[in-house]
C-alpha cells in the first residue's frame, strides 16, 4: 500500500524559485524503542515512538522533489493516547502502524507551508 497524505491545493514550496506544487507527505520510518535502564534518568521516558517522514513536490512526477523532512518523537503515552483516539481505515498491524504515523502529523505537526491539518487528505 501506498499511505500518504496530500495537501488540497498547490503552495509554493520554494520562497527563492517561488516554485509550487501540491505537496505529498510519504512515510519513512516509524519505529518503537525500548530504552528502559539506558541513560542517566534510567527508566525515565523509557519507550519511545519516532515518526519520519519524507515531504515532496510533485510526488510521482518525473519533476518530483524532496522539499523537506517530518520528524517527531513521542513518548509511549503520547502514541498510546494518540491511537486510542484515532478512527483507522487500515486493518493489517503494518498498514495501522503507518496510517496512524500520517494521521498523528496530520493532526499534531502544526502549520507546514501554511496548510493546517484540515488541508491534508490521506489515503493508501
């Protein structure tokens, strides 16, 4: 499957060039780290949730562009709160992993470009 989220309409991506597109955000890499007894604070924050992303202008187009990258760490609670809440499309463990990756920066990474979370759509 192919998750991503898509802005609804074109901004302009580069100030410099004034270059637009409709931007796409792909999802690279979620994963779930255990670091219980590792660092000063020994359990402290012990599990953890990093989300990144990749974000492209003209995605699927021979012009396609990485414009810049998306990413967020969170605490087991935050993912656990997060998800919980959350309506997912996606049934398979993999693709709910995912699906909820895109929808949590959709829903909590503020304004990128000046879109806000109601301009993004995801779909697989």
């Amino acid at each position: 499957m192919s998750h991503k989220l898509t802005s609804d309409t074109a901004v302009i991506y580069n100030a410099q060039t004034q270059a637009s597109s409709v931007l796409t955000i792909t999802p690279q890499q979620t994963s779930f780290n255990d670091n219980e007894g590792y660092g000063p604070m020994g359990g402290a924050n012990s599990h953890m949730v990093y989300i990144n992303a990749t974000v492209w202008a003209n995605y699927g187009l021979n012009t396609q562009n990485q414009v810049d990258r998306v990413n967020v760490n969170l605490t087991e609670t935050q993912w656990d709160e997060f998800v919980g809440g959350a309506t997912l499309s996606s049934t398979g463990s993999y693709d709910s992993v995912v699906e909820a990756a895109l929808l949590y920066i959709k829903e909590n990474h503020g304004t990128m470009y000046g879109l806000t979370s109601a301009d993004w759509e995801y779909s697989e």
